[in-house]
C-alpha cells in the first residue's frame, strides 16, 4: 500500500483486508465492513458512556460495524489507515471467535494484544509506528509538522 492513492473507502478496505490476509493468520471478513465516521463526543458516548481518549472503536456485540472519528482520513493517511487495519482485526477476531476460550476481560486482551501487533507491523512497513496514548512513547515525538516524525 506504500504511496497508493484511494479513490473512496471501499478501495482503503478492501486493500486492507488484502494486506491483513497476506501478512497475518486471519481469513478475510465473511461479511461486508459496515463503517461510520462520526464526531468524537457520539464516539466516547457510545464506547465509554462518559469522556475518554477513544478514536475508533467496534462493538462486540455488533458485527462488521466500525466507528471512526469523523477527522481521521483513511484515504490519504497511513496512520489512519492502520487504525482502521487494528479495527477490521477486531471485526475477523469475533466473526472467528478469537480467543472465545476465556473469560470476557481476557479475551478482551488478547483480541486487543493480538490486533496491536499487526497494527505495529503494519505501520513499520509505511516506516511509522504507534504513539501510544498513555505516554509510552511521547518524548520521542517530534512535532507533527515534521518531515521526520515516525509516530502515528
């Protein structure tokens, strides 16, 4: 996907389910990605029932549904492009019961540790990786107008 240029969503997911099919052990969606971009304040309701730092989330008991916030551009940014990657993991994760073996906050984990390493994978074939929200890797963060910043 280095350097492609997107002509709607469509074309983003269906070249993201391709790189997840060639790259890790998940099959394709069974069925069709159902994705909404809305605000952020509708995306922390819905996810969190108060305010908390989310970007995108996929209901576990919705399946194929994605949300997004509505200022990310899978069509034109890599690192928006790997979080929507992270989140169709999620969405093969449940249509395959990844991980139904254990209890609810395990499987939770392991859905959440297994979707994190394609995502990094992803990224670091783009020459970027993640910059985690709780700090981990913010002091190496060089600004966003920088030609140099790696980190999503």
């Amino acid at each position: 996907m280095l350097n492609m240029k997107f002509e709607n969503i469509n074309e983003v997911i269906l070249s993201l389910i391709l790189w997840i099919t060639s790259n890790t052990e998940h099959p394709k969606p069974i069925n069709p990605i159902n994705l909404n971009f809305i605000e952020q304040k509708e995306l922390q309701d819905l996810a969190c029932g108060r305010p908390c730092e989310i970007i995108a989330y996929t209901p576990m008991n919705k399946n194929n549904e994605i949300f997004l916030i509505n200022s990310l551009n899978p069509l034109k940014d890599v690192c928006a492009q790997g979080i929507l990657l992270h989140e169709i993991i999620h969405v093969i994760q449940q249509e395959n019961e990844f991980a139904a073996e254990y209890e609810d906050n395990t499987k939770k984990h392991l859905r959440e540790m297994n979707a994190l390493v394609s995502h990094n994978l992803f990224l670091s074939h783009h020459g970027k990786k993640i910059l985690y929200s709780n700090g981990f890797a913010a002091k190496f963060k060089t600004g966003k107008n920088s030609k140099n910043n790696i980190y999503c």
